[in-house]
C-alpha cells in the first residue's frame, strides 16, 4: 500500500514539475495588438498609441507597456491589460503613467479597429501592406 502511494506522489510530481518547466520562460504579447494605432481626435491632431511586447498571463491576459502620443509628443507612459473574449476579439484596459485604469476598450484583431472612449483607433493593416508592395512591384515591372 505505502509503495503504490509513493509511487502515486511521485508521478503526480513529475507531472506538475514537467508542466511547470513548459510554462516557463518568456511569453510575448499578442501578436496582432504589438506595434502602433492611430486616431484623428480632435481633427487634426494626431492620436497615437504604442503597444509594446506584453507578457501572457494566462487565461486569455496579456498585460503590457505603452506609451501615448499627442501630436507626436510623449504625453503618458503607462500598461495596458487585453483580455481576449475569442480569438480576434477583446477587452484593452489602458493605465496612465500614475497606474489607475481608464475605461475599457473594445478590440478587433481581425480589423484592427479600437474603440476606446468612443474614439476609434486603426492599426495599419499587415494585408494592406503587403498588397501594396506586390501592387507597386507589378507596377513597375510593366
């Protein structure tokens, strides 16, 4: 009986050490919110957040830096936490530089549309990108 428990305990030990040694290390943000979304708010005044590489906290969390522009100078450097609802879709918390949460923001990954205080933020689109390169290329070749 007392060797058939140890043995239990054992595996149950090097089961939860060899799940813990793949959980380990740096985990990044996500990949689709990392990098730069502007917005005209107020009209021609450039609106620009700056997503930098987060870490994953589990469950669906990345909680990351970021820093907001207002006519391309520095006016808060602060976090974000995004809790992702489905794969393309979540909720973006913004924190100031003084660490208290501002309203919530709805994300779409998949546009990269924010809607943050009823102002909507754009990331540029990976697709587009690449589309008019290829466009370009076609371009001048002919």
């Amino acid at each position: 009986m007392r060797i058939r428990l140890n043995r239990t305990v054992s595996a149950v030990v090097l089961a939860t050490a060899l799940l813990l040694s793949f959980l380990s290390g740096t985990a990044e943000a996500h990949p689709l919110l990392v990098g730069t979304w502007v917005a005209q708010d107020p009209p021609g005044t450039l609106l620009k957040y700056e997503f930098g590489p987060a870490e994953y906290q589990g469950n669906w969390v990345w909680r990351g830096p970021l820093t907001l522009y207002v006519a391309n100078k520095v006016v808060s450097i602060g976090t974000y936490q995004l809790r992702m609802f489905n794969g393309l879709e979540g909720g973006l918390t913004l924190h100031d530089g003084n660490g208290l949460p501002n309203d919530g923001g709805l994300v779409n990954l998949g546009t990269r549309v924010l809607n943050y205080k009823n102002v909507v933020i754009r990331a540029p689109s990976v697709q587009a990108a690449t589309g008019s390169r290829v466009s370009s290329c076609v371009s001048t070749s002919k």
